[in-house]
C-alpha cells in the first residue's frame, strides 16, 4: 500500500505520512486542532511534540500567512487536555 500524501512538520519541516502530524485550521484568527480530519479551510501540519515550539515562535502567521498572529488558546486548551 503507498502512501502518496506527505505532509510537512511547518516548526521542523521533515516530511510525514500525515497520520504522524496533527492538522491545524485557521478558523476567525483561532488556531483549531483538526482531529477528525476533513475540516475546510487551509490545514497546517506539525508535530504534537512541535505544537509547543510553533506557539513559542509564533511559526502559525507564517503557515497560515495570516496578517496577525492567529489566536492559539484552543489549540493550548486541546494539548492540555492529552
Ligand atoms: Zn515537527
């Protein structure tokens, strides 16, 4: 069985079978875990043990080419909860 769709980490940049990472939406300037997979919108992609680092450095403006930096509360709220 291949796998054709490969993700990149946006903090450590590797490439992933998507399973590996989390995907992330920009949903009203808030950073959304997309756990069932599916949800519209522009997805980005990290590692869970990359979250922390990505909300550190502020990497999600970037990978979402936002024009503020996007609200990260919720996807905090979700890593806490694990
Ligand atoms: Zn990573």
């Amino acid at each position: 069985m291949s796998i054709k769709a490969i993700r990149t980490c946006i903090v450590c940049r590797k490439s992933e079978n998507p399973s590996a990472l989390i995907r992330l939406t920009l949903v009203d300037g808030k950073v959304i875990p997309d756990l069932k997979g599916g949800a519209p919108g522009r997805g980005a992609w990290l590692h869970r043990e990359c979250a922390e680092s990505a909300i550190q450095r502020g990497s999600f403006k970037f990978a979402f080419k936002a024009t503020s930096a996007p609200d990260v509360s919720e996807l905090i709220n979700r890593l806490d909860n694990k």
